[in-house]
C-alpha cells in the first residue's frame, strides 16, 4: 500500500489559506478541521488552513509527508445506532514549523488572504513567558508567536485597521480570548513596543471566547491494520472521535461573518453568555478525566472505557461527579443530571479506545483549571471537602513519583512543574503531613495555597497519600469507596 497523498488522492480543491491554525494535534485535527472540511463542502466558506507547530516536538513533518490529507474516523452512538464512519480531512494547505521555518511563518503576515487565527496550544499555551523578547528567533511562547505574526502584518500593511484578524482561541480557560488579548498586551508592553500597534492588536482584531466539547482518543495503534485495509492506503496521521461534538463561541459579528461555523446543520452555537456551558462542560467531563487518570491508571488501568467499567473506579468517578461536581453548578439539577449521564454514556463508548495517558499531558495546569475551582466552590457551598476530589489530588501527588509498580510513568508536563515534583519527592524523609502541606502550598502552580481552603485539607491529603503509598492504590480506592 502507497502511503496517503495528493498522488493516490485526486482532485483535491485548491483554495486560498485564509486560516492559521496554531497546534497540529489530535484535537484540532479532529475537531475544528472537520467543522471546517463540512463549511468547505457546503459552501459556506472557501478556506484552507496553515498548520502552525506550536512546540519544537510535533507533527507538521507527517502531516507534510501526506500533503496534509489525513483520515478521521468517527465512531460511537448516534440517533441510538452504531456509527462507525471515516472520510479524508483536505482543508489542510500547508504545514509550518516555524522553529526552523521562522521567515516562512512571519511571511503568513503579510498575506492579503489570511483572515483568522486559531489555536489549542493546550491550557498551558496561554501565558505570558517574560522571556520572550528576542523576535528575530522564534519566540517560545504561542503569544509571543501570535504577537512576532501581528507585527509583521501590522508593518505590512502601515497599521490598517482593516487588516486585524478574527482570533479564535480553543484552550480550555475562562475566557480564553479576553485572556489572549490580555496575555498579547502584557507581552507587547514587556517588549517596549509602540503604543500605536498595542492599540492596533487590541482594538483592530477580532476576539471570541470558545467552549469545545469532543472526545478525541487520537492515533487508533490497535485498529490501523484493519483501517489500513478498510481504506487501501498508509495513513500515519489517522485520528479518531466520537460523534458526538459541541463548539460554543461567544457572539462576535465580525467573527460570526469571516467563520459562519453555525450555518451548516452542525452542533455550533454563537451565544451571547459561554460561562453556563463551560462550567457544565469544564467541571464534569474535563474534570472527571482529570480526577480519574491519576487514581485509575496507578491501578493498572490505561483507559477510560475500561476506568468507568471497572466496579470500583466506575462508582468512583460517578460519586465525584454527582456528589461533588453538579452540586457547585447553578443550572437546574435535572439538566445537570441528564448532562453528566450522557458524559458517562460517552465514556462507555465501545469504539472509543481513550488513553489515560493522552489527558494526563499537562495534568498540573489541568487540576489547576479543571478541578480546583470545584474544591473551591464546594466548600463554599457546603462548609465542608469534597473528598473524592482530594481523594485524586492524593493520586496526582503519588502519580507524579513517576513510577507505577517497576514501571516507568513518561510523564509530560512544564519542565518547570515536572522539576517541582521531582523536588517535592526528594525532600520526603517519611512525613506525609509535611509532603501534603507542601504540595498544596504549591503557589507556583495553583495560584494559592490550598491548605488555607479548609483546616482539615492537609490532613485529609496526607492521610489519602499515605494510604496510597503503604497500601497501593487499587486497595487505597477500594477502601475508600467502600468505606
């Protein structure tokens, strides 16, 4: 078999690149670039997209070597039947590293073409990086990355207010576009730039707050060999979904006209206030992935379908979603029930194969943006701990040793976050207290010390890792759930 290609692939339609896409991964591929394949064949734009590798490590060079066409495969319940169905994604037209490719990438600037900017760079890519100062190199950050782009474009064509740009952000934070613009400011002002092009980013480009929702398991390793021969080609890029889909944007007309995103029949909505389905969405689906990676996967397990199978872990995650999680969120109940059902129901999907250690990328950042605000509500709403949460901070702590039995954990995270565990660990002479009270007072990476939250939270913690710890996680859970 020939590996895929515009050589066994004909006809593929050549149109303009009017979109740059910041991140290459399974999300993005799977997720925005369908909804921008289904706009292109329905006419309601005409677009294709530039990738942008937002990390020195990635995947433009595969993409590149098929001509940016991949395969997506969706699978799961739909209308109560079983979907299984795959097409070729072409609305990729060029694939960038701009690591090696610096020019190149500065050059999308300038073109008359590009209209809008989107990105999931992950809920770490959002940030200011004060050391992003030096823009004849490409700068580490995706802000600074955006902001070298705007540069170029703002001095191309003499700071015409016209020429901004719809900017489309699809990281998991709270108002990720607000936050973007804020974080391009900040960098901009770091960088002493002219106060007439600080204007110009913020005023003269288009910002859209974004809530996404898709499983997205990504690379299906144990199915391509029936794939490969179901399609009759090499496909080293294959992703996989599942059905079901939701992108929510914040209302912006000039984005609602460049990006008509809700005109094609599928589940996109422009709404006007995002915060109700973000926390729905953040809270329950991102959030039980979250508390169940750490807890789970140090029981042996690897994958989600298999997680919420599983006797124990299954009630574990089902009690920290509705006995932690929907009560801190102010919709009615029923809704939140039938919401956090189908969230189970999709986690049992039987198509869907989805790494624990694919959502434990970044898992510091993620506790972070995804469950701390539970714990936090929680206890304001109830005066009391919301212990399976804890429960999984626990884990998160004893994930982070970097061992599950002889084996090794590839633990992928911020070097900085990754060298803080590896230090918290070395520091351990035998206190469990003193390493929970040290891994809550975390500052660094939550923002606030969590032992203020309750006066019984570091016990609590440190009771939880030292069971962990002495007894092993799988009899650690059970006792805990059982008890």
């Amino acid at each position: 078999m020939e590996l895929l290609s515009k050589k066994i692939i004909r006809n593929v339609p050549d149109r303009k690149i009017k979109i740059m896409q910041f991140g290459e991964g399974n999300f993005l591929r799977a997720f925005v670039e369908w909804i921008l394949q289904d706009l292109n064949d329905k006419g309601a734009i005409e677009a294709n997209v530039a990738v942008v590798q937002p990390m020195p490590f990635g995947r433009v060079g595969e993409l590149k070597a098929q001509d940016g066409l991949y395969t997506l495969r969706l699978e799961g319940i739909d209308g109560g039947k079983k979907v299984k169905r795959s097409q070729i994604i072409n609305v990729i037209g060029d694939c960038v590293n701009p690591f090696t490719e610096y020019e190149r990438f500065l050059q999308y600037g300038e073109s008359e073409d590009l209209q809008i900017i989107i990105s999931n760079t992950t809920e770490a890519g959002i940030a200011v990086d004060p050391s992003d100062t030096d823009f004849s190199a490409c700068p580490k950050s995706y802000p600074g990355k955006l902001l070298a782009l705007l540069k170029r474009r703002y001095d191309k064509f003499g700071g015409d207010p016209g020429k901004g740009l719809d900017i489309i952000p699809c990281e998991l934070i709270d108002n990720n576009g607000d936050e973007l613009k804020r974080c391009l400011t900040e960098l901009a002002h770091i960088n002493k730039m002219d106060e007439k092009f600080v204007d110009w980013v913020r005023n003269c480009n288009h910002y859209t707050s974004t809530l996404v929702d898709r499983i997205v398991p990504g690379y299906p390793k144990t199915e391509i060999e029936d794939i490969q021969k179901e399609t009759g080609y090499i496909d080293n890029n294959v992703v996989k979904g599942e059905i079901f889909h939701l992108w929510v944007l914040k209302k912006e007309p000039h984005i609602q006209k460049s990006l008509p995103a809700d005109s094609t029949g599928l589940n996109v909505i422009f709404a006007d206030d995002i915060k109700p389905y973000k926390q729905r969405k953040v809270k329950i689906l991102n959030g039980s992935h979250t508390a169940m990676v750490p807890v789970a996967y140090l029981c042996g397990i690897d994958t989600v379908g298999e997680a919420v199978n599983d006797k124990v872990i299954g009630k574990y995650v089902r009690d920290f979603v509705f006995d932690e999680v929907n009560p801190t969120i102010d919709l009615p109940q029923d809704q939140m029930t039938a919401f956090a059902n189908s969230v189970i129901e999709r986690y049992q999907n039987p198509y869907i194969r989805h790494e624990l250690m694919s959502i434990a990328l970044n898992s510091t950042t993620k506790f972070k943006t995804r469950l701390l605000p539970t714990l936090e509500d929680y206890v304001r709403i109830k005066g009391a701990l919301p212990k399976h949460l804890l429960f999984s901070f626990a884990a998160i702590v004893v994930f982070h040793k970097g061992k599950r039995g002889a084996e090794d954990i590839a633990l992928k995270d911020d070097p900085a976050y990754l060298e803080g565990w590896k230090k918290l660990w070395a520091g351990f002479k035998g206190d469990y207290k003193a390493l929970a009270r040290e891994a809550l007072a975390w500052k660094e990476a939550w923002d606030v010390d969590m032992n203020a939250i309750h006066p019984e939270i570091t016990d609590t913690v440190a009771g939880y890792i030292e069971a962990i710890e002495k007894k092993g996680m799988r009899a650690a859970v059970e006792e805990f759930v059982n008890g």
